[in-house]
C-alpha cells in the first residue's frame, strides 16, 4: 500500500506538525504549544516566517523586542504553566541566534522545556559565507548555532527536509518527558527550510501528551520508608518538581499527617501556602530562621523535586549533624543521587503518596513538631518587624512588605538575580501554587519583565507584579513595550538602589573595597539621572515616580484601576538587608591581600570552610 504523503517545505512540515500537539488540563485539551515568538531576519524570514503565517490561526507568532528575552517569556510561559505547556522561539542567523544561548542555559539550568529554532547557514554552502555565518577555519560543519549544544538537552542541525521527521520526534520526548525535561534546538538551515518534501501524512496526526508518573522502585521505597521511620528529627525540601508534579495537595497533607516540617527552595517555593502551619518557609543562604534552626539539627531530609544547589544547602554547611541521611525524591537520577543520597526515582506526587502509605501510623517525635511549630512563630514575627511601614529610605524588605499590603498573597510575584531573590525568598508570602515566580537557577539579570509577560500569557487572569532593581531593568526592559502591544498588563515596580546593592554587599562581605558597582563608585565623568518612570512610559506604560513607602501603596492601588502595563519606581537603600535568618555561603575570599579588610574575611573564611561537608 503507497503511503499517504503531503507535499510541505521543511518549515512548513515544523509550523503543521507543532499545531497538531496537544495536552490534557484538568480534564480539558489545549495546544501543547501556547505559539511562537519570533524576530525575523534572514535565514528566518522567507522558511519559518511565510510557514508561520500559514498556521497564524492555531498557532499565534507574536513579535518580541529582543531574542533573549522572547526566550524568557516563553520560559516563564512553561514555568507558570508547570511545564504542562510550552513555546518555541525563532530567530535569524547570528547575532539574532546567539542572543538566544543565554536563555538556552537559563531553561537547562532550571529543566524547563523550550524550543528553539535559530536560522543557520546553507546546507548547500554555495554562498559561503553567507551574511552573519561564523566559519571555523578547522571544521566546515560548524556554525555559530554550536553554541547551543552544551545547553540543549537534545541539539540537532536540519541539512535535509527529510531530517525533520525523527528530529521532530526526539524533539518531543525531551520536551515532555519529566527527567530530561529542558531545551531543544533545531537549527534550521536556511535553503532547506524552503525545500519541499514529500512527508508520510501520519506525522501530522493529533497526538496528546501527558505527563509520565514514574512509580518507585520497591527497593528503593522499602530503603526510604526504613530511613524516615528511623529518624527523630527529619525534614522536608520542597523544590520545583513538587509544583511540576502537581503535588502541593500530596505534600501537604504528608507534612501535616507525619508532622515533618516543610522548608522551600527558590523554585519550591508556594507548594504550601505561607499560613500552612508545617510550612517554615525559606532554606539555605537565604533561609528563614526557623527552617536554618531545623536544617542544622536534621537527621533526615527528605528533598523532593530539588537539584540541592549550594544556596538551598549553605554550600554543603547547613546539615551539621554528623548522622544526617538526604533521601533524593526525583524523576532525575542526576538529581537523586546527589550528595550519596538514598535515591527514591519517582514522580513527586506518587513517591509521596507510596511513602505515606509505609508509614502509615508514624509520625515524627512530637517535640521536633513542637520545635517547628515555636521557631515559625518566631519568624513570622521576624517577618512582620521587617516588612511593616517605614518613614526612612526603604529596604527592599519595607517595599515588600507594601506589595504585599497592597496586592495580597495571591498575586503572583514575578523575579529574578540581585538582592531581591533573597528578601522575595525569605519573605514573600505565597497563597497558592505557582504565585511566587523567581529565576535563582541560573539567576539571570534582566529576566523579571520578559518572564512576568510569559506569566501573564500563561495565566491571563492572575494579577502579576514584576519586582525588579535598576540594574536588571537597564539590561532588559523592552518587553515592557510587548506588554502594552499585547494586552498584558503588568504591574512592576522598580526598586532605584542606584547599582548593583547585591554584588556591593557582597563585596563588602568579602572585605573588598566598594568598588564598579554602586553607580557612585564607578569610573565615571557624569553620574546619569535616570528616570525609569519616564522611560516606562515612552514605551506605553503607565508609570509613577514615588517618594516614600506610602506613596507607593497609593501608587498600588492607582496602578490596579488601570488597564496596561503600570511602573511604579521608588528609591532604596543599597545596604540595608534582613538580618534574620540566612546562612553563610561559599565565595572564596583571596589568600593574599594588602587590604587587611580582606585578610580578616579569608580568616573567617577559613573556619567557616570546617563545616563544609564534602
């Protein structure tokens, strides 16, 4: 029997098939892909552009600003979306390309799906070298898209039409399977993205995706089920795989019917609400007090869904108790393993539920639960002190404090690198999964607006604020004006620190001298006056400049009656951060110095490495 093709280009054959992938939500079917955004160029324009038209009703292309963060956007898309949907990004050959790697890392980093399919050279070589083509004197295959592959979790060049079938095929394994989960790039040779092809008609069929539930191994069960019934003191990580999971629901009931107590990771964070009364808030560097007071006497931790990086450990310091087991609850073996943990290779929400079921009747020893229970009552307190009104020049913590007031614990705040993440870290006060959005994997600067635009396409309804430094909006703020041209409304608020505050207390930390980082103690001539209310609304915003921390709260609720995207920006201090809580961090100081400020930090340095587990 002949096989039923359809005559397509390569681009074509991408554009129909990517139209015909769906999921399952709450029982309902919707596109895998959300759609694609796109900067067109050359090696774009005439193969991917003119496909994308073709299927602009199902598969919408919308127009960003800057490649890189086009990426952000639909990272955050997947993100907020828990990974249940996704979005490709196109660019040109090139620069327009290589904008995009940074990103590329950002989604490995963090294990979020994301395509990506940059223009590359002629396959055919005749115009060698083609307009913005990186030739290797060494090697005629390689093009500047070889960047992409060590952050791609599957990397493949399209030199034939035909190409695109198995491509496409290993292309959505990765991309939906929960333990490889992570970026894709099909480079996409530009002459052979305007080839035609006869494809088998089958590769346009409708398939559906769900997420694989990875059941535990028995042994592996039996071996973590022994561990946690053994241990007096044991703990929960909550990382991002129990929000991808789906596993809130499993996680709090397991806390509050085994009495462990709860600690969140950047990316765990909101898998309990921050009133669940097992819920101690923040780990690690920046940890609360009362998960850091738990962390160190721990016996047991049991990490669910968390790749155990140095800001959730106090870089290997936090767990001081010589007899302490880590149990690795992960779909990724990677993961699992790390540290010599037991690993228990499984979905989060089954292994839960197969680990509640074992311990059925045990419950941790009541004082440890009481312990808990006490040192996050303490730092609600604590947390309260910081973020209540101010009348001084704020800190990040008193311009928290006013977002809270002013938008409540169900907006979903949106952030990413600097100062911000450790203060959001500590002290945002989640309502619901999903409702706290930060990037501290790969902690990238300039990620907060693009990523708060891929929120707000993934959930319309929510009330998103983006929080953000100077320094990360001048590196990328352009998306600002894809918001307004959207429809999407943000609400952002720029904290004016005047530098990077962060890196500088971090300097200072390390003994160094204030230096390159702080406007003011930059090489400079003219000290620039910049007025972000005014740049906001140049690209269409609504924006205010607010003088103090009530004006702010006023400026909130202003902000909420208007329809688009509104900035607000305040002044802070650079050097006030919360001191409650948080744990030493691993940054090495030099051996030698002629600073003495520097010595004495190499010296504290030193002893703190003594708690170091390895």
């Amino acid at each position: 029997m002949t096989q039923k093709t359809i005559r397509l280009t390569m681009a074509q054959a991408l554009a129909k098939f990517l139209t015909q992938q769906f999921t399952l939500i709450d029982g309902e079917k919707l596109p895998l892909f959300g759609g694609v955004f796109a900067i067109f160029g050359h090696g774009n324009v005439a193969g991917v552009g003119e496909a994308l038209y073709q299927v602009r009703d199902t598969l919408p292309t919308y127009r960003a600003h800057n490649e890189q963060t086009m990426a952000h956007a639909a990272i955050a898309y997947a993100k907020a979306n828990f990974r249940r949907r996704m979005m490709a990004v196109t660019s040109s050959i090139g620069p327009g390309a290589t904008n995009m790697v940074t990103a590329a890392a950002l989604a490995h980093v963090n294990r979020v799906p994301l395509l990506l399919l940059p223009g590359d050279v002629f396959a055919n070589r005749a115009p060698d070298p083609v307009l913005q083509q990186v030739e290797s004197f060494g090697d005629g295959t390689v093009s500047a898209n070889d960047v992409f592959r060590p952050v791609s979790r599957y990397f493949d060049r399209i030199t034939r039409p035909e190409q695109l079938i198995s491509a496409l095929n290993r292309t959505m394994q990765v991309l939906t399977d929960p333990a490889e989960c992570g970026p894709v790039t099909l480079a996409l040779c530009q002459d052979v993205q305007a080839e035609a092809y006869d494809y088998p008609a089958t590769l346009f069929d409708e398939r559906v995706w769900t997420p694989r539930r990875v059941q535990p191994d028995a042994d592996e069960l039996a071996a973590a089920i022994a561990a946690l019934k053994a241990a007096q003191k044991p703990v929960i990580i909550a990382g991002g795989g129990v929000l991808y999971s789906g596993a809130a629901a499993a996680l709090k009931d397991f806390a509050a019917r085994h009495g462990i107590p709860v600690m969140e990771t950047n990316s765990g964070k909101s898998s309990l609400p921050f009133v669940d009364e097992m819920n101690m808030g923040s780990v690690g560097v920046t940890g609360s007090s009362a998960s850091n007071l738990l962390a160190e006497q721990a016996d047991l931790v049991l990490a669910v869904g968390s790749r155990l990086q140095d800001f959730t450990t106090g870089s290997w310091a936090l767990f001081k108790n010589e007899a302490v087991k880590i149990v690795g609850l992960n779909v990724q073996l990677f993961d699992a393993g790390k540290h010599r943990a037991l690993p228990l290779l499984a979905d989060a929400k089954v292994g839960l539920e197969k680990l509640s079921a074992g311990l059925a009747g045990w419950a941790a020893p009541s004082a440890w639960t009481g312990l808990a229970k006490s040192a996050r009552a303490i730092w609600h307190g604590e947390v309260a002190a910081v973020t209540a009104p101010t009348n001084s020049l704020p800190s990040d913590a008193h311009v928290i404090g006013a977002v809270l007031r002013g938008r409540g614990s169900e907006a979903t705040v949106v952030c990413a690198s600097g100062g911000l993440p450790g203060e959001l870290h500590k002290l945002w006060q989640s309502g619901k999964p999903g409702s706290y959005h930060m990037e501290y994997g790969f902690s990238t600067m300039g990620y907060e607006i693009a990523g708060g635009l891929g929120v707000k396409l993934a959930r319309p309804t929510d009330d998103v604020v983006v929080m953000l430094g100077d320094g990360s909006y001048m590196m990328a703020n352009s998306e600002i004006a894809t918001s307004v041209m959207l429809g999407k409304k943000l609400t952002i608020v720029v904290l004016d620190n005047r530098g990077f505050g962060c890196i500088n207390r971090l300097q200072m930390a390390t003994g160094g001298a204030n230096f390159n980082n702080l406007l003011k103690d930059t090489f400079h001539e003219v000290l620039p006056e910049i007025d972000f209310a005014k740049h906001a609304e140049a690209m269409g915003a609504w924006s205010k400049k607010v003088a103090s921390i009530a004006e702010l709260e006023a400026g909130l609720a202003e902000a909420k009656e208007i329809e688009r995207t509104t900035v607000l920006v305040i002044d802070t201090d650079p050097l006030i951060t919360t001191e409650a809580g948080g744990h030493w961090w691993d940054v090495a100081v030099p051996e030698v110095s002629v600073r003495p400020q520097v010595n004495a930090a190499r010296k504290a340095y030193e002893e703190a490495l003594d708690g170091q587990k390895l």
